[in-house]
C-alpha cells in the first residue's frame, strides 16, 4: 500500500445531508512520528454521536471537527506500523481514530487499547464488548439503577446501543419497553429479542400506550431526547430515572433543542434525569467488558451487525442511524 484513502469533512452539513459536506480522498501513505501508531482498519464504527462533532457548537462533549480534516470516528483493526513502546506491530486495537484506510493515531489522545483476538467474532468489540455494550451496562444498572421487576424504557431499542440494554435489562430482570421505528422492528424486537412491548413511536400514540404500562416506567434509557422525551415524562412511576445516553432527535440541527414541555413532571414525579457517557468510565471497560463477555459466553446477549463493504460506502452506512436504516450495530468494513 502506498496510499491511504480517507473521508475529509469540508463543510458543516445541514440537517439531513452530510454526504454534500464530507469527501473520500487519497494522500501518500502518511510517515509515522515518534509516539505514533498506524492501524490498518478492519472496521469502522458508525456512531450516531459523531454527527454533532461535525456541527459548530463549541459547548458538545468534544470540541467541532475543523473543517479540511479526516472525519474521526472508532476504529477496529490491527497495527500495521509502531512508533510507539506499547504496541506492537500486529497487535489487534480499539481506539478513536479517522474514517480511513489507515489511522495515524497517538494511543494516548486516541484512547486506544489492545484487545483480544482470540475471540471467535472481532466485531464484538464493537458488539456487546464495545462502547455501545458499556454504555448499555452502565446506563442501566449504574446510573438507572434497574432493579428485578422494574418496568424498563429503552428508545431507538433497535439500535446499536438500544439492542444491548434491551438485553441487559432483561437479564436484571426486568420488563423490557422498547421504542423502535415501524412494525418491522417492533415484531423483531418482541420476537427475537423478547421484549415485553414494542411500542412503534413512528405510528402509534406513545403516550396513550405507556398509560397502559402497569406501576409506569421506572426507569427510561432515552437514546433520542425530544418529543419522544415529553411523551415519557408523564408516564413515568414516582421516584422513575432517566438515564439520558444521547439526543438523536437533535444531532442533526446545531445540537441544541428546546427543554421538554413537560419539565414539571420531574418534580411532581419526583423524577431523577442524568446524563452519562462512556469515556468518562472507560478505567472500568475491562470490567464491564469482563461482566458482558460472561452474558455473551452464555448466549444470554448479541449484536446483530449491519454490515456495509468498502470505505467508499460510508456514508450509505452512516446514513442509516438517522433514518433509520438499521437493526443493531452499523459497520463498515475496509
Ligand atoms: N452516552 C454515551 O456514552 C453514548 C455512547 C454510545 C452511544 N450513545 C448514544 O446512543 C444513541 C444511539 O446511538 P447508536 O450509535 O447506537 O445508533 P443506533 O441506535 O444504532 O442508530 C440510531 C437509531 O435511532 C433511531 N433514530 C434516529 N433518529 C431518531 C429520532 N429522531 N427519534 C427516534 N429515534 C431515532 C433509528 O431507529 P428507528 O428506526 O427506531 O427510528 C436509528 O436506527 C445516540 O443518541 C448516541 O449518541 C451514547
């Protein structure tokens, strides 16, 4: 390989269309500097967080991209080339790297890791052993506090993250709610998952169908926030949790949206809303990783992959999480 292709964002994409602000380019492949590792990507992560790094709000969980550099994102693959004492060349890694062929990254600012290829599916590392699996374990158990026998909400259920805590819940023991888009997914996700209820947010009156949910949610893990957010609030138990994963009804503007309309539930229902993300527990991944690889050892737990072919077809691939295009987690592989 003398060349490395890449995607380069180049302008701030407006609502729906990303594809007129992003390129795939192609440079000499890069010299490493001392310090540097180069990953040859076996997989792209597809993560609907991203979007916001392309907007130009300063005040995200991650500073905007610049614009006229490579589109970042997590990348699974082996080390091709090392500068670096701590990886060696070969070594299977996980980090956040580019939308490329091959990924300069310095593992410290990248956060990459090694991780085991003796496993039998690589993918789960982006799978139940990923950030997605994480966030789904520590959403609900650390900062829901799910219980046996809670009546438990997940939104985007039939997403990458939303699959994983609808199985996790169900393993705590409790009934599972999933919000999920069209009846496809809905009888998916009570069929082969085995979700209490279903509930398609695209098609049925959401509110009037958690009115029919006994004792009311308990716990809410809500991937999307805005109005699917206002038709929860008042349907939640007393003392009910929100644990807020992400806002993916507000990605695609300037990441901003208006507060719920139904902000007075929260006190009379005495409601406790909190925010978590993965990086700021990622000293416990081993753990929670250890934890799900039990559940998945035993068949209790899986992602089902979707899986696009090519580094030319990311953004076919990335499209998907905002309309909805998938079950389980995105990928792309190079
Ligand atoms: N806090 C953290 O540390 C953390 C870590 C990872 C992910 N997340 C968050 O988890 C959420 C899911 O991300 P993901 O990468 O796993 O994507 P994903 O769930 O695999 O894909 C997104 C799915 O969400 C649904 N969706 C899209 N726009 C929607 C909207 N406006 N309202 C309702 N549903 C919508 C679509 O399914 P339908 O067909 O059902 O509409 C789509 O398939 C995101 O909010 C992300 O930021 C947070």
């Amino acid at each position: 390989m003398t060349s490395n292709r890449f995607w380069q964002l180049n302008s701030r994409p407006e609502a729906e269309d990303v594809s007129g602000s992003l390129s795939l380019e192609s440079e000499p492949m890069p010299e490493l500097a001392d310090g540097e590792v180069m990953i040859k990507a076996s997989y792209l992560s597809m993560d609907a967080g991203t979007r916001m790094w392309m907007t130009e709000r300063e005040d995200g969980y991650q500073p905007p991209l610049e614009l006229g550099t490579k589109m970042a994102g997590l990348v699974l693959g082996h080390v091709a080339a090392s500068r670096h004492a701590g990886f060696a060349e070969g070594a299977l890694v996980r980090g956040f790297g580019q939308w490329a062929e091959h990924s300069i990254v310095q593992p410290e600012l990248a956060g990459l890791v090694k991780v085991d290829d003796s496993i039998d599916d690589i993918k789960q590392h982006f799978g139940v052993l990923g950030f997605n699996g994480w966030t789904a374990l520590w959403g609900l158990q650390e900062t829901a506090g799910v219980k046996a026998s809670d009546n438990v909400l997940i939104s985007a259920a039939a997403g990458a993250t939303g699959v994983l805590a609808c199985q996790i819940a169900k393993i705590l023991g409790a009934n599972v709610y999933g919000l999920a888009g069209g009846p496809d997914k809905c009888r998916w996700l009570e069929e082969e998952l085995g979700i209490t209820k279903a509930i398609d947010y695209k098609n049925a009156d959401i509110a009037a169908e958690l009115a029919k949910v006994d004792g009311g949610i308990h716990a809410y893990f809500d991937n999307v926030g805005g109005p699917i957010l206002d038709a929860v609030l008042p349907n939640m138990a007393l003392y009910g949790r929100v644990a807020l994963c992400g806002l993916l009804a507000q990605y695609k503007g300037d990441g901003r949206g208006h507060g719920p309309e139904h902000f007075d539930q929260i006190l009379m229902k005495r409601l406790r809303i909190e925010g978590f993300f993965s990086p700021d527990f990622a000293d416990q991944g081993e753990r929670l990783a250890a934890e799900l690889k039990t559940w998945l050892d035993q068949g209790l737990i899986d992602t089902p992959f979707d899986i696009t072919d090519g580094i030319e077809h990311v953004l076919t691939a990335y499209e998907k999480l905002f309309t909805g295009g998938n079950i389980g987690k995105v990928l792309v592989k190079i």
